[in-house]
C-alpha cells in the first residue's frame, strides 16, 4: 500500500493558503478550487490540498452541478481522495442543495413555473433515476406540503392517480402541481408523460381540484406544461 506524507494547511506557502484569504478578503474570493480544499485539508506528498481540489474539478469538468453527481465511489479513484475526504466533500454539496431548497420554501408562494422549478431542481436535478413529486397548495397557491410519489428507474416510474388525489383531499389542498424528472436531460415530455397529466387533470376536477402545472426538470433546464399552454 501506497504511504503519503500530507501536507497539510500549514505547509502551503502563504499565496496559497485558503484560509487566510477568506479572512482577508471574504468568502467570495474563493474559487471553487480553494474552497474544496479548506474541507478535505489536506493533499498529498506531490501536491497541494488546492491542486488536489482541481483536479477532483477537472474530474467533474469543472462543473459544480456535474460533481455534486458523483458518488462515493468515483471520488475515490482520484489518488489523493480516500472516503473520508469524497465524504466531506459530496457533504459540502448536499448541504448547499438544502439551503437552496430553504430559500424556496421560505417563499411560500408559487407565482410561475421558475418557483417550482428552483423548488424541485435541487432534489431532482442530479438524481439518475426518475421521481414523481406533488406540491399541494392552498387557495392562494401557497405550499402546504411536498411529497414524493413515487420512484422508478431512469426511463419512468409508476403513478397512482388515487394515491396524489387521496392526500390532496386529505391535506384541504385546492390546487396541486406535478414534478418529475428525466435522467436522460431530455425534457421534452413523453407520451405517457402526457397521458398521466390528462388523467390526473380529470380526475382532480371530479373532487374540485386544480392542477395548475406539471414540470419535467432535465439537469438544470424544464418543461413547464403551464408555460406552453398544455394544461
């Protein structure tokens, strides 16, 4: 087995130092490099935390939404990163998903299909398989709860009309809105994408509701049924 000496903060030259940046200058003159390196902390023998922190970038393509996709396992095959470290970091990118997902839920209020796409997108956006999602609202299109429906495998997952309209009746929800996602980051909708849109509008009309739109979320675009007027 392969021994390293890290280095740790301490031992990079000053111009490199992370740290004593971000209390000069602030969090935001930190490139995405700088601060992966202040949470794994250390490199190895031959490089830098900060070059060991590029090039886990440059493994993503220097995408953040890209390496917020990638598991465990994948960190690890990067000489340098051991499971503690892909822990931290795949940790660090979670936790900036909740906070955007906060933000949304702290609004409350859907006003266009953007609010729900920056609502869902979080929780969706990355996964490699698909997930039904339904957003109850009130009569002021305000959100009384999110809940996930269902989960399948990366070309569909199964939907039960009665189950979205059971807890849209038990919840007092005047309005509902549909979400899902395609792994394939296609997000045109599917036949039977439009097919379960038409039945739930249906029936949701037979107990009073409304389904104001239905999203589809690919990567980080969507189709908003709303938007083009299909619903």
């Amino acid at each position: 087995m392969e021994h390293y000496n890290y280095l740790t903060i301490k031992d990079w030259a000053v111009e490199d130092r992370p740290r004593e940046k971000l209390l000069q200058k602030g969090v935001q003159s930190l490139s995405d490099a700088e601060i992966i390196a202040l949470l794994i902390g250390s490199g190895t023998k031959n490089e830098s935390a900060v070059d060991l922190s590029k090039k886990v970038l440059k493994y993503a393509d220097n995408n953040l939404n890209a390496l917020g996709k990638l598991g465990i396992a994948e960190l690890t095959k990067l000489k340098g990163i051991g499971e503690a470290k892909a822990i931290t970091i795949l940790a660090a990118l979670e936790l900036g998903r909740r906070r955007k997902i906060s933000e949304i839920i702290e609004k409350q209020k859907i006003t266009q299909s953007k609010d729900i796409f920056e609502l869902f997108q979080p929780i969706v956006g990355d996964l490699p398989h698909e997930e039904f999602w339904v957003l109850f609202l009130n009569r002021s299109n305000r959100i009384i709860e999110r809940t996930k429906i269902s989960q399948g495998g990366v070309a569909g997952t199964v939907i039960d009309i009665k189950i979205i309209l059971k807890q849209a009746i038990e919840k007092l929800a005047s309005s509902i809105i549909l979400c899902h996602n395609h792994p394939s980051g296609n997000k045109m909708p599917s036949g039977a994408d439009d097919s379960i849109t038409e039945k739930l509008k249906k029936g949701a009309e037979l107990v009073d509701l409304k389904v104001l739109d239905h999203i589809i979320i690919a990567d980080v675009d969507y189709y908003s049924y709303a938007d083009e007027g299909r619903i």
